[in-house]
C-alpha cells in the first residue's frame, strides 16, 4: 500500500514537470532553448560591457529582449549572419550605441535583439510585431512571466507559485 502512493506521488510529480519547462530553461522559441545559464552569461557580459553591476540587469526585461530576438530575427533575411558593425549602424540609425554590447561575447544577443525588436517595433508597430509573432511557437517559464500576442505588453507578470514574476523584474 505504501508503496503505491509513494509511486503514485513520482507519477504526479512527473506529469507536473512536463507541463512546463525545465528549471534550468528560461524559454524556448520554435524548439531552441534558452538556458538560465545563457540568461546569467549575458547579464554578465552586458553588465561588464555596460560597466554596471549585474545587480542593475533586470532578469525578466533580459529573459524578454532575448525571447524576442529569437523569435524576430527569422524575419529579416541573414540576421543571424549580419556583421556586428552593420547591426551598430542600424543601432546608431535608431540613436543607440551597441558597439560595447555587441563587442562583448556575453551581451552579443542581447545587443542585436535589442536592435531588432527596436527596429521592427518601429517600422511595424506593435502590433505589426505582435502580428509577426502569432505563428511562432513560444513558451516562457513563469517566473519571467508569461507570453501573450494579444496583449499590447506581449509579456505579463503572471509569475509562477514560487518565484512571483513581480520579484524578478526591476
């Protein structure tokens, strides 16, 4: 008898853990992971190019600008393949100098998703981007708050049980 609930327990917990993502994801945009690990390497390397303290990062706002990158970038032709110095001029067109961002290999795609999601929130609008982004596949961990389209945010603070999305944003 013990050992049915016990087993009965693991079964629950199981199926509790594939309803979301792994606690070691952060999100995942049309099946690529982002890792909390690639989270903490670019809040490292955009605080050292920044010359801020990592403190200063807004986890959420970094978990967002990256999610957003991945999930705009296929709509421009060779984003992903675009120099450094062409994605600054876009930047500097926009009045933003990525140059130290882009330059640091940790704040690199956050530099250039930050350029992107600007550039397009310009020239489509929000909702120009939120229409963009209807097909793509896309799925957030709670504690960085949850993706939504149809809202004008796009994201929301929903938060998860244990870790509310609102103690994570700065």
């Amino acid at each position: 008898m013990k050992l049915i609930r016990v087993a009965t327990a693991v079964a629950a917990v199981a199926l509790l853990g594939a309803c979301s993502p792994t606690s070691g994801t952060a999100a995942v945009v049309d099946g690529r992971v982002l890792t909390n690990s690639d989270v903490d390497a670019a809040i490292a390397g955009c605080a050292i190019a920044a010359g801020i303290d990592e403190s200063e990062i807004g986890r959420s706002s970094m978990v967002q600008t990256l999610v957003l990158g991945r999930a705009l970038a296929p709509l421009i032709e060779g984003f992903d393949q675009m120099p450094d110095d062409q994605i600054n001029q876009v930047a500097q067109g926009l009045g933003m100098n990525m140059a130290p961002l882009l330059a640091n290999e940790g704040c690199n795609e956050f530099g250039r998703a930050a350029v992107l999601t600007n550039s397009l929130g310009q020239t489509l609008g929000s909702q120009g981007v939120a229409q963009a982004l209807a097909d793509t596949d896309i799925t957030v961990n709670p504690q960085y708050g949850r993706f939504d389209p149809t809202q004008a945010t796009l994201f929301t603070s929903t938060g998860s049980l244990s870790v509310p999305a609102a103690a994570t944003l700065k």
